[in-house]
C-alpha cells in the first residue's frame, strides 16, 4: 500500500430506509371476510334447527323466488319462519302465519308436480303417436299456475280451432279434445274450462251477440266434446268465458293465439275454495260473526225496506 492510499479518506455510505404507510385497506378486506364467515354460521345454525319442511321451503324460495314475492316475498310456502314476524304486534305472528298457511295452499307439492307432469307426458305421447294430432303440439302450452296445471289449446289463422265466429269446433280441435279426455280421467283433481277471444268485435258491439257468448259458448263446446271422449262430468267444476279480457302477455290484443281454450287442472285445495269460498269482514261488509250454513246473517227486512225507500226518493212502501 502507498502513503497515499493511506492519506486517503475512507468514505461510508448509508442508504436511507423510508417506511411508507400501507394504508388499512386489508382491514376492511377482512372485515368483510369475518361478516360473510360469521353469516355462513349463521345460516348453517338456522338450517341445523330447522325441519325437513322447513328446509324444503328454503329450497322452493330459490327455485320460484318470483313468485314468492308475489306471494309476499316472505319466505317458505310451506312452513312457518324459523323467526316469526309479522302480525298485529311486534310480539305476535298471526298475521304472518295466516298469510303462509294461504300460500301454503295454493302451491304445489311434490307429489302433485310429479301427477302433473307425468299427464303432461302422457298427452305429449298421444298427439305424437297420432299422425294427424302431431301437428297440433306446437298449439298446445303446459304451465303451472296458483290455480294448477293449465293446458293452453291456442288458435292460428292457418289452423283454427272454431269456425269463424261461432262455437263449431273443426274437427282435429274434436279430435284432440276427445284424446285429451281419457286421460285427464286419471287424476282425481277437478276441471275448469275457460274461453278466449280476440279483441276483433262484432258488428253489433257488446249489446247483441259479442266475444262474452262466443268466448262461454267456445269453453261449452269444448266441454261436450270432452264428455263424448269419455271425460268424467262429475269432475267438471267450472266453465266460463273471459271474452278478450286477458290476452296473452306481449301479444297484441287481435293476434289469433287470443283465441284459445284453457283446460284448468285443479289444485284440490282451489276446488275447495271455489266450493266453499271464505267470507272476510271489513269496512263495509257483514261481520261473519254469526253464520249458519255457509251464509251471514242479513240485515233485518225493515232495514232493507226503509233502504229502497231512501232510495226510490219516498218514505211509502
């Protein structure tokens, strides 16, 4: 080493190390984590609680959300909450418990589902084995409504079901009914005909012959042709007709699949009702305090009297 090497100064350098801030970011990030954890507990504790039926009305509310909350939007169908609520008081859960027990009623069980698409299948099957009925399936709807299965018999302009403007039914639409009839024998359940028009009306408008006795005298039509197919009458609960009152949804009112028939396969709770349908008290109405027979008690008759009277302007009888 040289002297001068050794004069030389030694020179050290430090870096500076700046610790930043990292923000609290990851604490919301496991804030969320903990609720979702904490409701993932509470969830399974509800369903460890609850019973099968209850557990099945769970399941049901996924998979018919919309019509759960058309129905209320309050939970299972089928059973009570888990945590009532609802009714007069905050305490109390009648009013929740009757508005499930009145939905309860109107939906379907499993075994019915099954009974309904089993006969779905079974008409699918016979218009496919029939050459001249295999055709027709594209005119035919199958759903699932409150009321039960409904089959839909729709119109086309190159296939009407009726002559035009009168209750004659063609004959495939015969043929079809009295195919149809044998097997909506094997359920127990009862029947409701309806009759739909188009909105085209007649010469004479609504005072004469219109789409109402059109649309009532297609549905009674379709009943006969049923009962000549061998169809059970006893089973036949309701027959009516809407006119062009409910066109189908997103169909202009004149379009030709208005005018249809729907075969109605009741839910044996709905048959009930339409049979022995509930009288409710409010403002306005009878109290159904007093009953006997099914019937609320009427005013007295001199009430009624003393009414007309007030309303033909005079106090004579």
């Amino acid at each position: 080493m040289s002297m001068g090497d050794a004069r030389r100064p030694i020179i050290i350098r430090r870096k500076k190390v700046v610790h930043r801030h990292h923000g609290g970011s990851w604490k919301i990030a496991l804030a969320d984590f903990m609720t979702a954890l904490m409701a993932l507990f509470l969830v399974m504790w509800i369903l460890s609680t609850a019973s099968p039926e209850q557990r099945e009305g769970v399941a049901e509310y996924f998979r018919t959300p919309l019509a759960t909350a058309i129905t209320g939007g309050s939970g299972s169908a089928h059973t009570s909450n888990v945590i009532p609520g609802g009714g007069p008081d905050a305490v109390y859960s009648e009013g929740e418990r009757a508005r499930i027990d009145m939905r309860s009623q109107t939906r379907p069980s499993d075994v019915q589902r099954r009974f309904f698409t089993d006969l779905q299948q079974r008409i699918e099957s016979a218009l496919q084995a029939d050459p001249d009925l295999r055709q027709l399936r594209s005119q035919l709807r199958f759903d699932m409504t409150r009321e039960g299965l409904r089959i839909q018999l729709l119109d086309t302009d190159q296939r009407p079901m009726f002559d035009v403007g009168s209750d004659r039914v063609a004959p495939y639409m015969r043929n079809l009914l009295r195919t149809m009839a044998p097997l909506l024998n094997e359920l127990d359940n009862d029947l409701s005909i309806g009759g739909h028009t188009d909105s085209t009306p007649f010469a004479g408008g609504y005072r004469g012959y219109s789409n109402w006795e059109l649309s009532n005298d297609r549905a009674n039509a379709s009943r006969r042709e049923l009962v000549a197919g061998g169809f059970d009458s006893g089973k036949l609960l309701r027959v009516s007709g809407f006119a062009d009152r409910v066109p189908l949804p997103d169909h202009d009112p004149r379009d030709s699949t208005n005018r249809r028939i729907e075969l109605l396969v009741l839910f044996p709770e709905v048959s009930e009702q339409i049979r022995t349908p509930v009288l409710l008290a409010g403002p306005g109405m009878p109290s159904p305090g007093a009953r006997m027979g099914g019937q609320v008690d009427l005013p007295p008759l001199e009430a009624f009297q003393q009414s007309l009277r007030q309303a033909l302007g005079g106090d004579s009888p």
